[in-house]
C-alpha cells in the first residue's frame, strides 16, 4: 500500500469501559482526507461508544486521539469542535419551525451592526453553501419540516461545513430515505470526499458501506476485528467479519 501521509485522525488503543465492561477494547482506526470509513457491527459491539470518544461526548479511560499527527485533548463536544470535528446525529437537531438560513446559524447569527439578526445575509451564505454542496437545493424560505429527508441532511451537513468541519462523523445519514433521497445523500459525500474531508459513516447497511466507502472498519464485543478496503471485499466477507468476528482469508 502506498504511503498516504499523515492521517486526519488516528485514535491509538482505545479503551473505555462502563461498570466493569469494556464497551471498546484496546481499538485502534485511523482517517485520511477524502476518506470515507465506514464503521459496521452489531448494536452493542462498541463503535458508537468508540466514535463517541471522538466527538467528546465520552472519555476514553486508555489510549490516545491523533488530529494531523498531533495528540489531542477532547474531554467535551466543544473540544472536539476545536479540531473542527462535527457530528450528524440521526436526529439531525434541527428547529423544525425555521427555515434552511437559520438552522444553518442556529446559536451563531449573523448580526447587523445595530446588532439586529441579519436574515438577508444569512440567506446570503446559507445559498454559497448549499450551491457547494446541493446546487438543487431551492427550498430557502421553508420551515426545515417542510423539507424532505434528503434535503434536512443537506441542511445539517452545510451547517458543519460552513463552520470549518474538516472531520466528519455521520451517523446512518440515509436511515428511513427512500432511493431517491439516499443518492441525494450519496451524492453530497462524494462531493464532501472531493473537498477532502474525511467521513467516519456508523452504518447497518452493509450495502451502504459497500456504496458510500473506501474502507470498512468492524467491531465486535468492543473489538477490533479488523479494517478492509471495500474495493477488496465482498458484501458476504464484510457480513462474516460482523457476525464471526474474523477477517476474510484473503484480506487477513
């Protein structure tokens, strides 16, 4: 394998445990700009708490995070904010009752110098981002519940790229969307690739990591059991490394 730099990210021998139980157990993973990694396991095996540890909700009892090959401290979300590391939750927290422009600034308005909300500006960038990110994006002046699923992921997407996300961690982003708006999703990760963030993906849907990612990392039991690159594996190796904890022959 060819030499590929410095990672985004690298979090070396992770630990972390809850009442006795090691959630992740000694897990290391990495990240490169213009990556998308795909992080796959059964509900309890440990990758959520491990990606946690990265967006600052939990603390790691062991083991270190690497943010372009420097250590770093993230001890809470605005840590990790810091590193310009942004979280997409399933939930997406979005206000339902405003529009695109707002949700974008929501807790950081842009304001006029008589220190007045400034909605005209706001709207201003809110359309540079999104012409970036989903030039079909036309829905400015909407309550965000009028939009579809596709296009409130657009949404909260723009919000952590406006704000410098150079690190990104998706949680199952096309959960619940129908073909159509599961491409519209696809679509803003290749174009987010190319302008070489890189993407932690937590999914189920194997047939989404094979889609949407250049490798996949799988856990089982809070473990490591190993990372493949897609392109190498099948669908079966990748359901065989879930459900038997070993990694294919050939890729071992």
């Amino acid at each position: 394998m060819t030499d590929r730099g410095t990672p985004l990210v690298e979090m070396r021998d992770i630990s972390i445990a809850f009442g006795g139980i090691k959630a992740v157990d000694h897990v290391t993973i990495d990240l490169f700009p213009g990556e998308v990694v795909g992080l796959l396991g059964h509900n309890g095996a440990g990758k959520s708490t491990l990606i946690k540890c990265l967006s600052g909700a939990y603390h790691a009892d062991a083991g270190d995070i690497f943010i372009n090959g420097e250590k770093a401290v993230i001890a809470n979300p605005r840590d990790a904010r810091d590193y310009n590391i942004e979280t997409i939750y399933q939930t997406l927290a979005l206000a339902d009752n405003l529009d695109a422009a707002s949700n974008l600034f929501l807790g950081r308005e842009l304001v006029t110098p008589m220190g007045l909300v400034d909605d005209v500006r706001m709207e201003a960038e809110a359309r540079k981002i999104m012409a970036r990110l989903n030039p079909n994006f036309r829905k400015f002046k909407v309550p965000v519940s009028a939009l579809s699923g596709g296009q409130r992921q657009s949404v909260a997407i723009a919000r952590a790229v406006y704000f410098n996300a150079r690190i990104l961690i998706m949680d199952e982003p096309t959960a619940a969307l129908g073909p159509h708006e599961t491409q519209m999703v696809a679509e803003l990760i290749e174009e987010l690739k190319r302008q070489g963030l890189g993407i932690f993906l937590i999914e189920h849907d194997i047939h989404n990591v094979m889609k949407l990612c250049d490798r996949a990392s799988v856990m089982k039991n809070g473990q490591l059991v190993g990372t493949v690159n897609v392109n190498e594996v099948t669908d079966d190796d990748i359901l065989g490394m879930i459900i038997l904890g070993k990694t294919p022959e050939k890729v071992a």
